[in-house]
C-alpha cells in the first residue's frame, strides 16, 4: 500500500503505511542555518582552542580570518537558535509524564519502549529531546554573553581584564559542553530510527510516530489537543 498522509479523524493502527508531517519547510531550513553554524563555530573555535589545530584555520582563510569571522558565525547561530526557541518552547515544557521517563532512560536505550505506557504516551518531544532543548537554550546565551565580552575587536573597552579572563575560561567550559550536548543530540537522532527523515524530509512514519510519540500521533488523529493549552501541534 501507498504511504498516505494523516488528517484528524482518520484511523490509525500500528504498521499503517501512513506517514506525518512534523516539520514545515521552514523550520527545517531553521534548524539546518542552526546546524551548519554550531559546527562551523566548533571548528573555527577548536582551532583557536589548541595550537595543535591550527592547521584546520586553513579552512576558513587563515588565522586572522577565523578569528573574525568566529564571533560573527556566534551572531548567527545565536538569532538561528533563537529562531527554533520560539517555534518549540511550549512543546518543550516540562510535564508530569517527563520525570517518569527519564527515570525509566535505562530501557529507551535498551529499544525496550513498548513494555511501558510512560515510555510511549509522549507528546512531541520526550523528556531527552527536552533536556537538550533546555542545555542548548542556556549554553547559547552564556556562550554569546561571554563571547561579547572577549570580542576585542568591538567592545574591548567595555570590560577589565580580570572580566576577560573570566569570561574566556566560562567561554571555552560552555563550548565543550555544548559540543557534548550536540554530540547527544545527534546519537539520539541517528539511534532511534527514522528520526532523520524528521528533518531531512519534514515527515516520519505512522508506525514511528506510535512508537515514539504516541500522545502526539492521537493528538494528531483526533484533532484533539492534549492537556496542554496551545491546541494541536502538527508540523510546526
Ligand atoms: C548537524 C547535526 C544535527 C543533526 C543530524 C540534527 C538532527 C535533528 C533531528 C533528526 C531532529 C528531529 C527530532 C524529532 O523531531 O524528534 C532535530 C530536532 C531539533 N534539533 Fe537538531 N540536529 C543537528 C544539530 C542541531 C543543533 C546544532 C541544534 C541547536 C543548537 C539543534 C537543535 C534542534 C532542536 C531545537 C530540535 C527540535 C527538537 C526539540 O525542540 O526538542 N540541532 N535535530
């Protein structure tokens, strides 16, 4: 049978070749702009890091190149991310359900999921999705504050040195800890399958999206919201 797509109030089973929209177009490019801006700012960051990948400024036109154009990829990354902030907030507010599945993290990795409700009755995101949504929001802000205040090249006369120093070492902690969320985030997305087509083709399968989004694929089915205000969230 064809894929076919889902409209409220059309029945859905387990295994129905149907397949749902999760995101528009423009959301996509949103996240992609935030994606090649994060590893842009890593590399030209890790070569400002460590002498020893000093060689990788090649890419970017040199040394004094990467050390321009660094603080700039930071201003885009920063609006970028701001951007996907204000489409995927409310659909990563905390709920009841989250904190049981985190405690129950043991058998989402073990591919265990169907033997629990709290695991399956998710909405959009699940409480995973939703702690690297929070890290990223927080590390962006404390890594474009810090960084605002070691950018020399505009606003060297605004801050001590003592400010600076600080600011570079709470610079360089945000952005290894940044670099691990992101390499979680990106585990996560390869690990569950069929997660990538999410973001790549604006769609996942029916069956995915019972797996592992079920509160959001009822949602979706019935037209009804949830027990959150916002009404229902199809591609946002
Ligand atoms: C290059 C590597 C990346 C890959 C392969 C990737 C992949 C994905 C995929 C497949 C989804 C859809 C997940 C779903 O709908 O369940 C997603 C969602 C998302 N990604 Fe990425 N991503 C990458 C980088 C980033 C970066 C660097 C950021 C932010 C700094 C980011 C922020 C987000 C956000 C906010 C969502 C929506 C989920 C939520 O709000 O919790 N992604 N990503």
């Amino acid at each position: 049978m064809k894929a076919r797509d889902i409209a409220p109030g059309d029945q859905v089973h387990q295994g129905d070749p149907v397949s749902v929209d999760r995101y528009t177009p423009g959301a996509r490019l949103n996240h992609w702009i935030t994606a090649a801006s994060l590893v842009l700012l890593a590399v030209s960051g890790l070569t400002l890091f460590h002498p020893s990948l000093y060689f990788l400024t090649e890419l970017f036109g040199g040394g004094q190149w990467t050390r321009a154009i660094h603080p700039w990829i930071g201003v885009v990354l920063f609006f970028s991310f701001l951007g996907l902030f204000l489409r995927f907030w409310r659909l990563n507010l905390w709920e009841r359900n989250d904190s049981l599945w985190m405690t129950k993290l043991r058998d989402v990795l073990a591919n265990r999921e169907e033997s629990d409700e709290a695991l399956t009755e998710v909405g959009k995101y699940n409480a995973g999705q939703k702690v690297v949504f929070w890290s990223m929001s927080i590390l962006i802000i404390v890594l474009i504050s810090s960084g605002l205040v070691i950018w020399d090249q505009y606003f060297s006369g605004y801050t001590t040195l003592e400010q600076k120093q600080i600011a570079v070492l709470v610079h360089s902690l945000a952005a290894i800890v940044t670099i691990c969320v992101w390499i979680v985030h990106v585990y996560a997305a390869i690990w569950v399958r069929g997660t990538i087509s999410a973001m790549t083709r604006g769609r996942v399968t029916g069956g995915w999206a019972w797996r592992h989004h079920r509160k959001w694929l009822r949602e979706l089915v019935t037209g009804k919201p949830g027990d959150r205000k916002g009404g229902v969230t199809p591609a946002e």
